[in-house]
C-alpha cells in the first residue's frame, strides 16, 4: 500500500504474549522492509551486521542505537567488535518476533543513512 507509515517512522508499542508473535505470512510481508536483514533461530529472531571502517565509528552507531533502543523500550543483542555490530532483535515476551523488531530494525537502518 503506497499511505503505509514507513517502519522507521513508526514507535514501538508494549507487547506481552503469544498473540502477539508474528506468523509466517506476516513476516514475509515485513521483511522486505528491511535491507539485509535475515532471520535466524528458526524465525524466532532478525539479524543484520553493520560494518565501519574504524572502532570509533562502530562504538558511535552502538551508543546512538543504545539511545533508540532505550526511546523505544526494545533492547536488541548486540555483539561489538573492532569494525563490526552484529544487531539482533526478538521480542521475548512474545516468544519470536514481534512487529517492535521491525520497527526497531529499520530505525538501526535510519541511522547510517
């Protein structure tokens, strides 16, 4: 649909229980959404890795995505490393995925636009 809110432009909302877990053909529809994004753990979880060319900048994207994080009350995994971050986002209180991941996924995507 063309009047869709982009997922970067959209906030996160609580979500507690199962009913909230995405099916299958919900997320074939939000994946696309975002770029080089995969599923992982048997589609419980998304994961993308952003690369920079020093420390300094991969430390700054994690402190600003610590920021959005915290702004949106949905908190990824993240593994650090000298030129890399490997972001992880699932919902645990829903047991997968849930649409705050996605939403929380295109904001990381926002930020090294």
């Amino acid at each position: 649909m063309a009047d869709r809110i982009p997922l970067a432009d959209t906030q996160c909302t609580p979500r507690r229980g199962h009913e909230h877990r995405l099916g299958e053909a919900r997320l074939r529809e939000l994946l696309p959404q975002l770029a080089d994004w995969s599923l992982i753990d048997n589609g419980h979880a998304i994961s993308k890795t952003f690369r920079f060319p020093d420390y300094y900048r991969t430390i700054a994207f994690v402190n600003a995505l610590a920021y959005i994080a915290n702004t949106q009350d949905h908190h990824p995994d993240l593994s650090v490393h000298y030129d890399r971050c490997v972001v992880q986002f699932s919902t645990h209180d829903v047991g997968g995925l849930s649409e705050n991941d996605f939403i929380c996924a295109a904001k990381a995507d926002a930020l090294i636009r």
